[in-house]
C-alpha cells in the first residue's frame, strides 16, 4: 500500500496590493494553513458537504469549490442576479460552520498568518512580502511545531504568482530551509520539498484553507471573532501570527 502523504494547505484571503489605497480600504491580508497527516478524510466530508449545500440550494451551483467569502463578481458574470446573490449570503454562516465542524474533525492542524499592510516596510513589494510571510510562518510557526515524521507536501492554490514568480519563489523557500538550517533554528527533520501549485476546484484541501484563511481575515477586518474561535480546537500553538504586533 503507497503511504499516505502529509499535505500542508495553504490559501490566501483579502486583497495583497499594497498601494496607499489599498491600504486603506483593505488593510489586512490572511494565509491559512492546514495541516493533514491523512487528507483524504478532510477531501471526502469537504466533497460531501458542497454536494449536499448545492442539494439544498443553500450555496451556488455554479461554484465547484467552498469558500469562505462568495465571490460576487464572478457570480454576477456568470448570470446571478443581486437577489440570487443575497440569497446565497443569507446561508453563508452556516456553510462556514459546517466547514470549520469538517476541519475541526478531519485537520491536524490550523494556523493563519495576517499581515497588517499599514505596518509593512515601505519597500516591501506584494510578491516580497507574500513570499516572505507564507515562508516565514511554514517554517517558524508550523514545520517546527508539528516536527512531522516526513517533509510533508505542500500545496497551495494556483494563480498566486506568474510561472517565473512561482520558481523564484521555490527557491527562496528552499533556500530559506536551508538558512534556517545553517543557523541551527530548524525543528524538524528533512528538507522541505518544492511547494506544488494546485487548482483549488479539484483540490479541498484548499478549501479547507480558505476557510481558515477567511476566519481569520474577517477576525481582524469585520472584528468578528466567532469563526476564527471556532477554530482553536485545531489551533497549531497560539493560532495565528500577525505582522506586525
């Protein structure tokens, strides 16, 4: 029998531009992690729930995948009308609940890191500090608390970087494994593989860190904390990480 794979789950929440305006506006941006040691359980009660959601006409049909947050434009552009779009909402908290009850259950682990745009250096570029913030947190906040048996893989929703960005990234989080390493900081035991670029309709796993993504985001931009303590059964240590306090 192949072994099961360890799989760590990363998306995003929120919008990474770091103009004045987007700072304003929009002045948090979320990663969520997941971490599974067996993620087919996780893939499976996920694949259920947005089965039985579209049943009920509680989540729309035309979406393939669960996330936190509907996205209205393209609902809109694929045909939806205002009220549909309302009706939908209207279920949103309950299909967030189910979904947290799903990875409560199937996850290992949980962890989100939030990054307060305001308090970002100024040269900071978005691919920078994404880049920096998703291997930061990996490594500091999850990889060194699990300590996994085996590097596990990690998988994260395609389309955050261009197919040049995607491989510059790979080596800085290799590199970054390797510094960590060197300097007698890392926790655990192997090297990190390349992350892998997933599509989040074929992938749950990536719902699942939408979700927790989402949580945390709507913690800090709507001061609404329900989601994101619905959550701490599965907490890796404290939970989150901000940058910066």
């Amino acid at each position: 029998m192949a072994r099961v794979t360890e799989t760590i789950f990363v998306d995003e929440s929120g919008d990474p531009g770091l103009s004045a305006g987007s700072k304003r506006i929009r002045p948090f941006f979320a990663f969520g992690f997941v971490y599974c040691s067996d993620p087919q359980g996780l893939r499976k009660r996920l694949r259920r729930l947005l089965k039985k959601l579209h049943l009920k006409n509680k989540y729309p049909r035309h979406l393939g995948e669960i996330k936190f947050y509907l996205p209205n434009t393209d609902l809109i552009q694929q045909g939806y009308k205002k009220a549909d779009i309302r009706h939908y909402e209207a279920f949103s908290p309950e299909v967030r609940t189910k979904s947290i009850n799903v990875i409560r259950k199937e996850a290992d682990g949980v962890f989100s890191a939030i990054i307060d745009k305001k308090k970002a250096a100024r040269t900071w570029t978005t691919e920078e500090l994404g880049n920096f913030t998703f291997a930061q947190t990996l490594i500091v906040n999850i990889m060194n608390s699990i300590s996994p048996p085996n590097p596990p893989a990690i998988l994260y929703d395609k389309g955050r970087l261009s197919a040049s960005r995607t491989n510059r990234f790979r080596t800085y989080l290799l590199n970054k494994d390797s510094y960590f390493q060197y300097k007698g900081l890392k926790k655990y035991r192997g090297t990190l593989p390349a992350p892998i670029e997933t599509t989040s309709k074929l992938e749950p796993g990536i719902w699942a860190a939408d979700i927790v993504a989402g949580a945390f985001y709507h913690k800090y931009s709507h001061k609404d904390w329900s989601y994101a303590n619905a959550l701490k059964s599965a907490y890796i240590d404290s939970g989150e990480r901000v940058y910066w306090p």
